[in-house]
C-alpha cells in the first residue's frame, strides 16, 4: 500500500481510465489501440482539462486539482457516487501537507454497546473501520464461527473469509471478499496512515494472491447493509440480511446485526440455532458445537493452529 497520497491518486485514475472502453463514451475504438480502455488525451478531452494537466496528475506529481475538475473526470469516467467521493477523498489527501505522525488510540467497544450487543435476541457484532471484530454476541459467534478460538491479530472479516475453507460455510466466499475488500479500500482512504490499516494491507497481500489482486483493481464501496448466505452444520442454510449501523462518535466501528424475514424458513432456521445454544443439560455438546462453528473458517484456522 503506497503512504504517498499522490501516487494514490494516480494508480485510482489510471485503473479506472483503463476499464472504459472507448465505445462507453461514444468514441470510435480505432483499429490500432496500444493501450486497455480511453488514451490519456482521450481522457482530457471529455473532461475538458489540458492533456498536460491530466498526465500530471497519473503521474503523481504535485498538482491540485479543483473540485470541478474532479466532479468532470468522475463524470468522463462514469464513476458511481461511491467512486466519486473516493476521488474526491484521495484529492483532499493529496492537497494536505505532510503531517507528523499521530498516535492512533486502540478501537474500543463502549460498555452502553456492549448491553446492547448482548440484549439484542439477532446475531450481532461490532467491527472496526478496517473490518476487525471488535465484539459479539453469542448466537453471531455460533452463526459465523468461534473467533475467541482465533488470535486477536486474526479477528478480521476479510482475512477471515481469505483462509480456503471459507467456502465451506460462504458459498458466495468470492463475491463477499470482494465487496469486503472494496469496503476497506474506502476506509484506507480517509487514513491512509493509519498503522493498522498498513499492517492489514500489507500481511493480506503478502498473504493472499486474492486479496492484491482485488486490491490492485481500486474499487470502492460504501456498503451499509447486504445479504448473506451461510451453511450452518448443525441448521442447514440460512439466507440473512445484514445492515451496519454507525456507533455514536467519531466514525469507527459498525454494529453488524443479521436478520431473517419472520416466518421464513431462515427465521425458523436462526430460532433453532439459537434454541441449542439455549438447550441446558444433554445438548451442551450441540451448543459447544454452534459455538465452535465447525464448519467455519475460523474453527478450521483454530484447529490448524493447534495442530489438530
């Protein structure tokens, strides 16, 4: 992950630049193009900046673009709104002077969520800005695997789903890493140095063909609620949606809950997931089962790390 916010800049621009196709924006492809998607003066053109402007700022060199300027790349581009406010968030970087480093105080869970963690009857958990899981409560622990049984460093959404036995309880495995890893994009953009947000990226890069893969691409999402699909081993399948509400404060950690229309067989489902972690006496091996998510990728990394 590049600690300079213009180089930022440009590697976004030039990814997007090169994933439209002339015909996109009613130019003519041309039968001898050495280049993926618009040419550089291409680019200037519908946007109506000088060429010279525009090949200064991929390159990362010092240049400040306006608001208008961006907001008429964005619109040559086709940027959603999502992608938008990520140019628009890496051109303030790139503007701001160099600052000292600042000391980044440990995400923390205030004791007020905490209650409303553990009195909400859906599977819930708090997760940072750059998608660690910070808390839960039991029926999301049981949902979505053991995470006390995974180190602390580890407690991470996306590296979680990156381990290969993931697939076994997220069938839609790919299409979540991905939509995770464009969300984290988004975060790392508004603290580029922030010391947890390197350490993620670069250990998941190192780590995971996948993830610099997807993280090379430069997408960006702004995702606040979704649906999931997970195999449970003790209840079978179980279709959720899921919103994230922002906590009070400073923007940080997210409240994650997961929820089923009522009646639904994935209600029916969730209820009896969370009738064995409640079952008392001869079920206690069912709940230490829920608990453990045995399919889960985190017991597998559990069980790897314990040499079982």
């Amino acid at each position: 992950m590049t600690d300079d916010p213009r180089r930022a800049l440009a590697e976004f621009l030039r990814t997007r630049r090169t994933r439209v196709r002339p015909q996109d924006v009613g130019l003519e492809p041309g039968p001898r193009r050495r280049v993926a998607g618009l040419r550089r003066e291409e680019l200037a053109l519908l946007a109506g900046v000088s060429s010279d402007y525009y090949q200064r700022m991929e390159q990362g060199r010092d240049v400040r673009p306006s608001d208008q300027v961006l907001d008429a790349i964005a619109g040559a581009l086709n940027f959603s709104a999502e992608e938008t406010r990520h140019l628009h968030s890496l051109a303030a970087a790139a503007r701001t002077p160099p600052r000292p480093a600042r000391r980044y105080p440990p995400e923390g869970v205030p004791p007020t969520t905490m209650r409303l963690l553990h009195a909400t009857t859906s599977p819930a958990l708090v997760v940072g800005r750059f998608l660690d899981v910070l808390a839960w409560n039991p029926l999301a622990g049981a949902l979505l695997g053991a995470f006390t049984e995974v180190p602390r460093a580890e407690r991470n959404l996306l590296a979680l789903l990156l381990h290969p036995e993931a697939g076994e309880a997220c069938p839609e495995r790919a299409a979540t890493v991905a939509e995770l890893t464009a969300m984290l994009r988004a975060q790392v953009a508004a603290e580029p140095g922030h010391p947890r947000a390197v350490e993620l990226v670069g250990e998941l890069a190192v780590r995971s063909t996948e993830f610099a893969t997807l993280w090379a691409r430069h997408d960006v999402e702004d995702t606040t609620r979704g649906r999931m699909r997970v195999d449970h081993p003790l209840v079978g399948e179980l279709n959720l949606d899921w919103d994230a509400y922002p906590m009070p404060g400073a923007p940080g950690p997210v409240l994650i809950v997961y929820t089923a229309e009522p009646g639904s067989p994935d209600d029916e489902r969730l209820r009896l997931l969370a009738g064995v972690l409640d079952a008392p006496g001869p079920t206690a091996s069912n709940q230490s089962a829920a608990r453990a998510g045995s399919g889960s990728p985190a017991a597998s990394e559990a069980r790897r790390s314990q040499g079982g």
